[in-house]
C-alpha cells in the first residue's frame, strides 16, 4: 500500500562528474527507475547526505520532490524541515527520519535543517508536532549502528527505546547493510515495533557477511 526507501546518495547535478564509493553522486534518472519501481517515501538522512556538501543536499532534496515522491531526513530551508503526513486506507501516517552521522563531513555552519541528525529530544518534538497534525502512527528511520554486524549495539537499544518512549510507534533502521534483529516491545503501554536494520533493498556490494 506504501512503500518507503533510503536514498543513501545525492543527486549533485551534471556539473560535477558522477560518482561512486566514497562520495556518492548519481544521476537524476535513478529517481525515474525508483518512480517505476513504486516507491512513495524517499527517507534522506544517511551517512552520504553531505557528500556533495550543502549544493548537493539542496539539489538532492529538490529533486526528489520535483519527481513527484515525498521526502525526510534533509531539507534546503529551515521552513523545508518537517515530516511526511499520508492518509492512506483512512489512516494517517507519519515518516520522519535522522542519522547519526554524515562521515565526518561537517554540515554547514549555522543551517543544522539541511540534514536530520539523531537528537532524541529533537526526534521528540518532531513526532509531537506529527501527531498534532493528525498522524495516527509515526513511522521513523533511523541511519545508525555498524555496518556488517548482525546485532544492533548499545547506541541502536538506548535511542531506539527514548525514540519510542517518545511516541514513535515502528522503527525503520538502515546502515548496517545487512539484516539485524526484528523486536516487538511495549512502551507506555502500547506495543511497538523496532527494526533495528532492515539491510540493503539495491546495492552493489557484492561481498558475503
């Protein structure tokens, strides 16, 4: 009914030269083929957000939207900076999304709303303001944890625990690249649902871990 995906690379533009591993920069026909593929929600907080600097944030962002998908996690402006609000099948969902990292590439100075990182009590206010709006369920990715290992770490369980007591109801975790631990809790009284990695959907890795 609805589908949402990682966009773990930005869309900088012909000006600068495409590129793979470990700056990402790809073409903008790449939205065209998830378009097709019936995608609905591209989340765009990652580990790669800032790896064409805040051009290639603001482009990327724009892009997505101008193709017609619903976009979070990066924005171009601060009044840019929200959630995904969807009716579908008469229920209201909300999507919002944050990284713990950009890989050491520092946003830019004074403008923190061009990439979404992991701040619990930002998270907070964010599902708050959702669920003001309407939303019924809040859905959010969370681009954490470390890469090839099959169990989540301390870091993933204590947000991931803050992230639901904050009124979040399912966790949508990427950046391991593989697969980790699928965990129902109950929070507050009501149960929740914490995919700590959900692994890769396309990639071109090719190694076995």
């Amino acid at each position: 009914d609805l589908t949402v995906a990682n966009l773990e690379m930005t869309l900088a533009g012909p000006s600068k030269p495409y590129s793979g591993y470990p700056r990402f920069n790809a073409p903008d026909h790449v939205l065209d083929a998830l378009k097709d593929s019936g995608i609905d929600i591209l989340t765009t907080a990652n580990n790669h957000a800032n790896d064409t600097g805040e051009k290639g944030i603001i482009r990327t962002f724009t892009t997505i939207k101008k193709k017609g998908f619903y976009v979070t996690g990066t924005s171009s402006s601060a009044n840019e900076r929200k959630g995904v609000l969807i009716q579908k099948n008469g229920i209201k969902l909300g999507f919002l999304a944050y990284t713990e990292h950009t890989n050491g590439l520092p946003i830019a100075k004074g403008k923190p709303y061009l990439v979404n990182l992991i701040d619990p009590v930002k998270i907070a206010k964010d599902i708050k303001e959702l669920k003001q709006q309407g939303a019924e369920f809040v859905f959010v990715s969370l681009h954490w944890g470390t890469e090839y290992q099959r169990t989540p770490n301390e870091f993933q369980k204590k947000t991931a625990l803050k992230v639901l007591q904050a009124g979040a109801d399912v966790i949508l975790g990427s950046h391991p690249h593989v697969q980790q631990q699928v965990e129902k809790m109950v929070v507050n009284g009501q149960e929740k649902l914490v995919i700590y990695s959900m692994g890769n959907f396309i990639s071109n890795q090719s190694q076995t871990y």
